[in-house]
C-alpha cells in the first residue's frame, strides 16, 4: 500500500505492476466499497499498471468533513485525481459511485484521460426511498437488500457475497449513507455531449441497481462511446465475471490505442 497527502489528508493506493507497457489505469470503486473490489483486475497488469484506491473514509484512506452530494463528490475527485497524478494514470475506469466520481471529473476538472471505462454507472444514479430509510435507521436490512438476487449479485459464489458483506460493513454506515446520499443527488443528463475521451458503457446483464438502459443512454448520449454487456452478472461484474469484465476493458483499450494517431 502507498499513501499520497493532499488536502490535508492522505488517501490509500495500491499499484499492481506486471511488467506491462501500457498507460497506468486508475480504478475508483463503489459506495461502501474500497480498492480491494478490483484484486481480480490484477491480471490486467502485464498489459498496463493497475491503480485502485480508497476513497476518502474507505479502507486506508483518511475520512473526510463534508456534506453528501456535491460537496463529498468534489472530495472524491480530489482523491481520485491526487492518486492520478502521483501514478500518471491515463485511464480511468468507475463503479456505481466511482462512475458518478470519473463523470464529475470529465466534467468539471482539467485532467483529460486517454480513455474512460463506466462500469455499473449511470447519469442519474437516484436510490430507493427504502433502501436509503433503511441506510439511516436499520443498516443490516440495507445490507441484506442489496444483496438480493440481480442487485450487486447475480449468482455468486457464497463465500464472494460473505466478503462483500463484510467490506459493506468495515466501511460502517455512516459512510456508506453518505455514499448513496450523494449518489441520489447526482444527475448529469444534460451535460454528457460535454464528455470528450473514448467511454466504454459496461454492465451486468442482470443489474437491477444501474439497469442496462442506462448504459445504453450513456452511450447514446456521450459523443465518443461504446457499450458491452456482460453475461450472468449484475452490479459488481468486476467481481462476479472478472474474465470477461477484464476482456472487455483489454479489447476497449487495444480499439482507443490502435485507432490513435502517433504524437
């Protein structure tokens, strides 16, 4: 694990590095989340240096005073963008809330990415009435909720959902109320023709939480972009179908790559 100060706290990192010629891909993971969702995306690092973080009050990283919203995904993007510059990361990829991150980034930032991958994303990302009550007041319902058939799973492997579980509940529900709170109030739907690099829209085929249809308009509406589904996943295909989620991101990067002009 490294650390990077910025902001006035430092924020945890990892890079995993095979040998690979490839530009560094920064990865930004979920709400409730850390790094640790994209060990399997380790396998892409003899092609390119993988980078994953903790956003701030996740994993490793320090926490944060902020407001949900707009004001803790401005933080966010601090993390993501600190991290990005200690590893010159060219690619970004975002789950769920680190897409909502990668997107505010593309938006309202300066740093213009070779390519972007938005995986389990969408440019409203509202969130059940329930499912935020039971955030705020009964954590261990939320928890078992999102864990039903065809949200962050599915079909997975028991001992996967135990894992996720746990992660969700080492983050604690403070933060992951923040996380979705901040989520609920994120809409970006008018400003996606603003949105310049290579996107690559990826989702489960199951996915309840960010439903197919919204990729579909992500890659409708962003200028420059591609969809792919994949196959018996839902929210985190990362985890679940970590083969093909790994291909579709080789396959994206190699059509980015080739089809650029020499500098």
């Amino acid at each position: 694990m490294d650390l990077v100060t910025h902001h006035g706290r430092e924020t945890a990192y990892d890079v995993a590095d095979r040998g690979g010629d490839g530009p560094p891909i920064c990865f930004v993971h979920g709400s409730g989340a850390s790094r640790n969702i994209w060990r399997s995306q380790h396998r892409l690092a003899d092609r390119h240096p993988i980078v994953e973080l903790d956003l701030s009050g996740h994993g490793e990283s320090d926490d944060i005073a902020a407001s949900v919203g707009y004001t803790t995904l401005s933080a966010y993007a601090d993390d993501v963008l600190a991290v990005v510059e200690e590893t010159e990361s060219r690619v970004l990829v975002g789950n769920s809330l680190g897409g909502a991150v990668v997107m505010h980034i593309l938006l309202e930032r300066e740093y213009d990415p070779d390519a972007v991958v938005l995986t389990g994303a969408g440019a409203r990302l509202g969130v059940l009435d329930d499912l935020l009550e039971w955030l705020a007041n009964d954590f261990e319902r939320a928890v078992e909720f999102l864990h039903g058939p065809n949200r962050l799973f599915h079909d997975p492997d028991p001992r996967l959902e135990d894992v996720s579980k746990q992660q969700l509940n080492d983050t604690g529900q403070s933060v992951t109320h923040r996380d979705f709170l901040t989520c609920h109030g994120f809409d970006v739907r008018d400003e996606l023709s603003e949105i310049e690099p290579p996107v690559l829209a990826m989702y489960g085929e199951y996915d309840q939480l960010t439903p197919p249809w919204f990729h579909e308009y992500l890659a409708e509406e962003i200028p420059d972009a591609w969809i792919a589904e994949l196959a018996d996943a839902a929210h985190l295909a990362m985890l679940e179908q970590p083969e093909s989620f790994n291909g579709a991101v080789g396959e994206f990067l190699d059509i980015v790559y080739n089809y650029r002009s020499p500098e």
